[in-house]
C-alpha cells in the first residue's frame, strides 16, 4: 500500500530490467528511425511495440519472431486496427532459418533492424552468429543501421572466449 506523500515500493529486479530495456528502444528509436522509414523488429514476440512505430511515423514495418502462431495472432490483431503504414510479418527463427524462403517484399528493405530480444541466442555458436547476419544484412538498406542489445554475460563470454 502506498501513502501519498511516500515513494513508490520498490519494484523486482525484471520489471527494473524490462522498463530499461523499454526506455532504450524507444531512445534508439527516435535518434535512429527518421518518418516514413522501414524498420524490422526482429524477435517482435506477440506483443510489438505499436505506441513506439505510430509514433515514429514509420512507413513499414516488417515483424519477425520465431513463434510462428504469435506472428499470425499479431497479424490479425495489428490488421484489425488502422495504421498509416504498411506491414508484414514473418515466421521464422533469424538466426537459424534463411529469410530468402520467407520474405515476400523484397524490395521494402529496411532502413533499420532491431534485435532487442534474443540476441545472445544468436551467438552461441558462429553458425548462428553468421545465419542471423546474413539475415540482416538481407533486410538492411545500404546505409541501414543493425541496432541490438544483448545481455553482460554475452559480451562476458565473448571476452572469454576471445582471450582464452
């Protein structure tokens, strides 16, 4: 129970996480995402980031996650609502499946690709390293910007493992 002049109790550590996260994307989306830009989001989850892209003014968006009956539920719910942009959504794990099999438009490549969730997924091995890269530089426009976050283990292991 909160009293009103007192401060809010504190939160758990993942919800800390998850605000962080979220306050991040949406920094790296308006430094990096100009009106009427193409954007992925790759590991988009059910739920992607509507506020963020509507307010962004984006011109497409392009939403990949492994789940393939999450990426159909958020097709039927992101069609039911009017958007001023258009938008496809794909199947697919990036870092394990070639995108060139799924990818309809081709011609819509992205200004920008966001992997915010799973990226230290994609390199727990160099073959998956390798899958997801080509995957991204498919989708990126010449000039395009890759931005991903990833967690300190990773970049911990990957220290490790180029040392040692």
């Amino acid at each position: 129970m909160m009293m009103a002049n007192s401060f809010p109790t504190h939160r758990p550590a993942e919800s800390t996480h998850h605000r962080l996260l979220d306050f991040v994307k949406s920094v790296l989306i308006n430094i990096f995402v100009s009106p009427y830009a193409t954007v992925c989001d790759m590991y988009c989850g059910k739920v992607p980031d509507v506020e963020k892209w509507d307010e962004a003014q984006i011109g497409h968006y392009i939403g990949i996650d492994v789940e393939t009956s999450g990426v159909n539920e958020v097709k039927e719910a992101w069609e039911s609502q009017w958007k001023a942009y258009t938008s496809e959504f794909i199947g697919l794990d990036p870092c394990i499946e070639d995108i060139d099999s799924f990818w309809k438009d081709k011609e819509k490549q992205a200004d920008v690709v966001f992997c915010m969730h799973n990226l230290q997924a994609c390199f727990d091995s160099e073959e998956k390293a390798r899958r997801l890269l080509h995957n991204v530089s498919a989708l990126l426009k010449p000039g395009g910007y890759f931005l991903g976050q990833s967690t300190r283990r990773m970049l911990k292991h990957t220290i490790i493992g180029a040392v040692g």
